[in-house]
C-alpha cells in the first residue's frame, strides 16, 4: 500500500515521503481501516516536527483523523493508533473507540467533523456551559478549529465574534454566520469587542492560538467571562496573570479533549451524537475548503502548518487500493 512516512523530524513538505509499504497488522483490540478520507490538523505539523505531546517512534505515519471502512463495511471515524496515521490507504484504531460517520455528511466532511467539533462541543457545553443569548468570541474563526466552534455557538444560539486575519478570511468568517467580523491585522480587536458588546465584552472566549491573542481576551472577556483555551498555533505559550483574573473576575478554563477518551469515554460518545443530530437537521457543516488527492498530502499539511488555509483540508482516497 501507499503512505506517507516522517523518517526525521522537520518541515512536513521537507520530511514527510510516500512510500509502497506493507499494510499495517492490528494488535489486540485494534481493526484495519481502509481509509476514505483524512482530514489534516494542525498536530499533524507538530507530529512532524517531534513537537508534539505524543511522539511516536521513527518512522511513522501521520494523519489523526480519519472516516474510514472496516472490513465488514461499516463507515466510521476515528483517530488512528500511532505510528500508523491516517495519510495511508489503511490505517489501524482502536475498536471500542470507533464513531459511526453520519449519514447526513459526505467522507470528507465526516472525517473533519470529529476532533475539532469534539473539541468545540466540550469546550463550549462541557467546559464553559455557554447558554443562549451569551457572546461568544472565536479566535481563528476562520481555521478549522474555529470554524467548528463558530457553528456550534450559532447552534447553541449564541451571538458570535468572530476574529481573523485577512480579508479572505473574514469573508469565510461571515459565510460561517458570525455575527460580528473582526479583522486583527487591520483593527484593535479589544476596542472593536467593546463596542460590538456595548462596553460589556464577552461571556465566553474560544482561544486555539494564544500568544498575542490570549492576551487580548483577557482584556475583553466579560464580567464572569469564561476564557476557554484550547491550543496554542501561534507558538506562544501564554502566563496568565490571576492577579487579573481576580480582579474582573473571569474564569480560565483548559480543555484536552483527548483526555476524555481515557477519563470518560461515555461523554465522547454521547457528544457525537449531539453531532450527529446536529448535522443531521443542517445546523453544523464542516467547511472543507480543499480536497486533495494521497500524492497531496504532505503539501496540504505544510499549508496548514503556515496558517494560509480556511476551514479543513482533507486528504480523499476515493477508491482504497488493493494491499
């Protein structure tokens, strides 16, 4: 079979290569996939890089999010066991951990619907129990990332900020329904906050990047504002000053959601069938904004790695290849 193989860490374009290897073999509790589709993320770079909390022995193969056949021919998704990732014509999971693909999205879209959403859901309801009628802000509202927490604060009738970079994005932004666009290289994000809110700020801040964003929703998060930090793509790790958390009387909550796979595996299944519902009645729809073929993989996730690209970018094997 085809996949692309990380022999040494570095840039994805420079040091992912694809390569005629044999088919992995499942261990105990494990199934073979054939891969449909994979959606590319943002730890997929990390992963290339050995920057990444998980680091899997050399060389390995990325791609942690699939919709994928097994072999009695049920589409699923999943979250392939390293090192055999999800950039292949077959991927291995874990069984008890496979999600049934929604029948209301195509295999692109179901491969993007899981880690992201997953992680907006529980940030979003788990984490800071947004309710209606909340603001809402969503750094990145135009990633992939942001782009998941976008739709489901609209579900969840929410009012949304969104805020970009760029005019592209801030075009993507608006299609996705945010109610207010703000674009960071062209206005001050915490004035404009300010004045969308009437002075009040938001009740709940959805943070992917840090650095220089972080920073800025400390100033514009509301009274009893819940900041919700879920990633740091632009490579700052921020220090939170509790004096000033204390002070306006805001929370900072953090979110891993790969931890619940372990911790409550429950919740994980009962939160993809608020997905699937979800996508089912059309309130969510994953932006795929670039489908590409195997050979193109390590291009797309060197783009997503440069932060050039909006919504998902998917990998689509249209027909899995014979072993």
């Amino acid at each position: 079979m085809q996949a692309w193989q990380v022999h040494e860490n570095g840039e994805p374009s420079e040091v992912m290569r694809l390569a005629d290897v044999a088919p992995p073999t499942p261990g105990d509790g494990q199934v073979l996939l054939r891969v449909r589709a994979a959606n590319v993320n943002f730890p997929d770079a990390l992963l290339c890089r050995g920057q990444y909390q998980v680091r899997p022995p050399l060389p390995f193969t990325p791609g942690v999010e699939v919709c994928g056949e097994t072999e009695d021919g049920r589409r699923v998704i999943a979250n392939p066991v390293l090192p055999h990732g999800g950039f292949a014509e077959y991927a291995v999971a874990d069984a008890a951990a496979l999600l049934p693909a929604p029948e209301a999205l195509d295999d692109a879209e179901a491969a993007a619907l899981h880690i992201g959403y997953q992680t907006g859901w529980f940030g979003l309801h788990r984490r800071a129990r947004l309710e209606a009628g909340e603001t809402l802000l969503v750094h990145a509202a135009a990633g992939g990332v942001g782009s998941a927490a976008v739709q489901l604060g609209k579900a969840a009738g929410a009012t949304v900020i969104g805020v970009v970079g760029g005019a592209e994005k801030a075009a993507v932004a608006r299609e996705l329904g945010c109610d207010v666009v703000i674009d960071r290289r062209s206005e001050e994000v915490v004035a404009a906050v300010k004045e969308a809110t009437g002075g009040r700020g938001a009740d709940v801040i959805y943070d992917p990047v840090g650095g220089d964003a972080y920073a800025q929703s400390a100033k514009a998060v509301a009274f009893e504002g819940r900041i919700v930090v879920v990633g740091f793509a632009s490579g700052s790790i921020p220090s939170p000053a509790l004096n000033h958390a204390l002070v306006k009387n805001y929370a900072v909550l953090g979110l891993h959601w790969g931890l619940y796979n372990t911790k409550n595996p429950k919740l994980v299944q009962h939160c993809h069938e608020q997905l699937t519902e979800l996508a089912a009645r059309g309130a969510i729809a994953p932006l795929v904004s670039e489908r590409v073929p195997l050979d193109g993989a390590a291009g797309a996730v060197q783009r997503v790695a440069d932060g050039v690209t909006t919504g998902r970018v998917a990998v689509v094997l249209e027909k899995g290849a014979a072993a």
